[in-house]
C-alpha cells in the first residue's frame, strides 16, 4: 500500500523523457555563467527558458519535476569539478564518481523542485513564472543553511565578472539571484501580453542595475595600508603532496619561497602566509620544524597544518613568530561533508571502510569551536582567517567576535582540478570581499593565489599551476557595508512579502 503510494507519487513528479531532457539542457547553459565563464547573457535566455517550461508545467507535481530536471543540469555541470578528489586515487575511488555526481546534481536540485512546485500555487503563466522567480530564490537562500549549507553555484553568482556585483554589499548573494530570477520571468510573464515590453522591461531592470553597480565600483577607495604580505604558492600536485618521498621537496620549495629576497626591496614582507595543509609535519611550538619555517622567514608565518588534541584532528591555521613559537591558532570549523568529515563516520568507516577524502589517516577533522580574529600586531591589524571551503559561507564571515581589517583565507585548491572549480572558489572570495567592504588575501596550493581590494577587484594574482610567491601591500578596509551589519534578513523579509502579495494578486485575480 505504501510503496503503491510512493510510486503513485514518483509517475505524478516525472515530467516525461522531452521535457526531462529540456530542464536539464536548460539548466546545463544556465550553469555557463558561471566563473571561468562568465556567459551571463546565456544564462538569462536559459533561465527563462527554464522558467517557461515550469509555467507550462500541468500542476505542482509537474512542475516539481521539471524543477528538479532543471536543477540537476545546472548542478551537474556547474559543479562537473566534484569529480576531481575521486581522480586522485582513481584504482580506489573512480567508481564513484558517476553516484557522486547524481547524488549531489539532484541532492541540490531538490531545493529548486520545491520552488517549482510552490510557484504553482499561483494560476496562470505570467503569475506562475514570477512566483518562480521568488520562490527559486527562496530556495537558493535556504540552500545556503540548510544540512550544513553549500551555496555554492548560486544564480547569482553569474553577475561576479559584472558590475552589477556591487550590490551584493546592500543584500548579498541571494539580492543577486533574486535579480537573476527576475529579470528571466519577467519576459515569460509579459509575452503573451506586450512582447515588446517582455523586452524592454527586463533590459531595463539589468540596464539600471549595472549603470548603478558601475557608479558604485568608481566610488573612491583608500590607498593600501604600508603592511606588506607574502603569500606563498608551492603548487603541490594533490596526489603527490603526502607522498612521503615528494612531501620533504615541496616543504623546502615552500622555504625557499620564503626566504627569496622580496620582489621590491622598499618592500620587505611583514607577514608570510602558506597555504593550508601546507606543513607535511606534526609539530608544536618551539619544535624543530616550527623554527627552521621561523628562520627562512624571518617574519610572522600563517601555516596550514593538521594538529592532534587527544584522539581528535584538527585543520589548522598557526601563527609561527620569529621564535618559531606558535603564537595563534585558528580551527576550521565548517568542514567539507564526505571531504573532511563523513556523517555517522565511525559507522562508515567500521562497516564500508570510507574515509574523508581530505585526512591524511584517519576518518577525518574534528571541527573548531567557531569563527575568531587574529591580531597580527599594530602594522597589519585584525584578520578574519578561513581555511579553503568556509570562504563560501557569507554566514561565516559575520559571525566572527569582531570586525577585523581584512580577510585572510588559506586554502588547497588542488582538490578542485584546474578547469572550472578553483576560479568559482576565486569568484566567491571576490563576494565576500565586496560584501564586508574588506581586502580578502588568499594563499592557495596550486592557485589562484590572490589579493583582492575592498570593491571586489583582483589587485594581483598568481595563475594556476605554478610555484611563486606574492609581494603585495595590504589594501585598505572600506566602512562595514549593509550587509555585513544585516545579513539575509532583510532579504528573507523581502521574499516572503513577494510571496504573499503574488499569492493575494492570483487569488484577486480568480474571484
């Protein structure tokens, strides 16, 4: 009776092989977009695309299904770099790949089915395509928090290389979706009606919001501070970088880096930061290890390591001093589901044998105790650390102590593969920056390695796959924005008011 039921229900959700097959297409383009890309244009005529085929959906279940097909498209190519940390040990894991792939493609598009089938509570096209516009990005927004979060891909995120991403300092990413959306139901709304102005109107929408980042971006910003920081990029190969024959060369290469005379000699570093996990070696303060990194410096060095606490692991970011004493620590605390951790790890590991993919032993991280500042003295002030995956999280970034100076993310991008992954990673840093108004500097493994400026802008950089280090002057912090003072609330309050009053506007409209 019951399984008569669940299969009653998956028939009613299945959209139908042609229809299945043009939501994913649709959300496939969609995805172009996105960093290193940046077709923004394409994704707008796919999303309304997508949009219309929900419209024409014959009721919620349809439409649901459609949402789902449209979801997984854009997620299975968007995200086509998840299949990278399955390749580093292909003999062992590259069965998985396609089961991860589907997995986490409509694991995701669940969210954007549900806005399908709530858009339906509506009657008609023009009023179904823009309660879409609202709900989907409702649904974007919960993504973001939802089992731990990934907002990564976010609709939005097709506006980053534009100017119109300066508004995501006034209402974050999700403002961004939320225009996306918009601006592609409108001319599914408006076409049966006046083609002319489902042309115009949403031209219109994008035309004023661009003209208005543009003004934004050419606000005046302060000049760089005088702190200098080295950001050091070893371009460690992830399947060579714990192999114990190779980890001893890329550690030297890394203090080679470090001790390299500066790029300008009126520009000594003040700070030298590596990237994470970047220390092959268990050690504590004052150790052989945390002085010989003490002695190529000469200066401060901000470390990625892993630690041992008792029988927990942690991924680490350590402040060597010139003593080679650490003197800081920070904890990562939003760690990689599957990647740094497993969910009921213990059974996992006892009864199928997984691991985390990013441990080098074990079942993976225990997580830290929460976002923190470090002072790194009068010269170059307060910094926000994140490790690798939390740069993603504009939650994560408000919910420090305190509001420090600048932002300073260590990270491996050598998991993501070097096509699409690690320029979406630096995408995301370029929001969070313009979102708290604040210099976000990276040090990443293989690349990009990159100073960012309070507008978002990249100041300098390193490219993909090679070794180097960066000499550059701290950019200046802007004022708190908006955002950084409000979060998503406003824009929460925003959607549900839409919501209702589309809702009132389709039941006006049937009486």
């Amino acid at each position: 009776m019951i399984l008569a039921g669940v299969r009653a229900r998956l028939r009613a959700l299945w959209p139908g092989g042609g229809l299945a097959f043009k939501a994913f297409l649709c959300g496939a383009v969609l995805s172009l977009g996105q960093a290193p890309f940046g077709l923004w244009p394409l994704s707008l005529l796919a999303l309304a695309a997508g949009i219309w085929l929900v419209s024409e959906a014959s009721g919620p279940m349809r439409a649901a299904g459609v949402g789902l097909f449209l979801g997984a498209g854009h997620f299975a190519a968007a995200l086509n770099w998840i299949v990278e940390p399955f390749l580093v040990e292909p003999e062992v894991y590259a069965w998985m790949i396609p089961f991860a792939l589907a997995f986490l493609s409509f694991g995701l598009a669940l969210f954007w089915a549900l806005a399908a089938g709530l858009a339906h509570l509506a009657r008609g096209r023009p009023l179904v395509a823009l309660l879409f516009a609202v709900t989907l990005a409702g649904a974007e927004l919960a993504r973001g928090w939802v089992l731990t979060g990934f907002p990564w891909a976010l609709i939005g995120h097709i506006w980053i290389d534009t100017a119109v991403a300066q508004w995501v300092a006034f209402g974050g990413p999700v403002a961004l979706t939320l225009l996306a959306t918009v601006a592609a139901a409108l001319p599914v709304a408006l076409w049966s009606r006046s083609r002319r102005w489902a042309v115009i109107l949403p031209l219109g929408v994008i035309a004023l919001a661009y003209a208005t980042g543009a003004m934004l971006a050419a606000r005046p910003i302060p000049e760089a501070t005088a702190a200098v920081v080295r950001l050091v990029q070893p371009n460690a190969a992830q399947h060579l970088k714990w192999d114990p024959e190779r980890a001893r060369s890329f550690f030297d290469r890394q203090l080679d880096l470090t001790s390299a005379p500066p790029t300008d000699p009126m520009m000594p570093p003040d700070l030298v930061v590596w990237p994470e996990t970047s220390v092959p070696y268990l050690f504590r303060s004052g150790d052989t290890v945390a002085q010989v990194i003490a002695g190529a410096a000469g200066v401060p060095v901000a470390v990625g390591f892993q630690r041992v606490d008792g029988p927990r692991g942690f991924n680490s970011l350590g402040v060597i001093d010139t003593q080679g004493r650490i003197s800081a620590t920070y904890d990562k605390h939003h760690l990689v589901p599957f990647g740094e951790y497993i969910p009921f790890g213990d059974f996992a590991y006892r009864a199928l044998g997984l691991s985390a993919f990013a441990a080098q032993v074990g079942n993976g991280y225990s997580a830290g105790e929460g976002a923190l500042v470090l002072d790194f003295g009068p010269k170059l002030g307060l910094a926000l650390p994140l490790i690798c995956y939390e740069a993603v999280f504009p939650q994560d970034l408000r919910a420090a102590p305190r509001r420090a100076g600048w932002i300073l993310q260590i990270t491996n991008d050598a998991w993501f593969g070097e096509v699409t992954g690690p320029y979406q990673h630096l995408a995301q840093a370029r929001l969070r920056a313009i979102e708290q108004g604040l210099p976000f500097l990276r040090a990443a493994n293989t690349g990009v390695t990159a100073v960012i400026d309070a507008r978002g802008r990249v100041v300098e950089a390193l490219p993909m796959g090679v070794s180097g280090f960066l000499d550059a002057r701290l950019p200046a912090a802007l004022p708190a924005t908006i955002y950084a003072k409000t979060g998503d609330w406003p824009l929460f309050l925003l959607l549900i008011g839409l919501f209702g009053a589309l809702l009132a506007l389709s039941g006006r409209k049937d009486a």
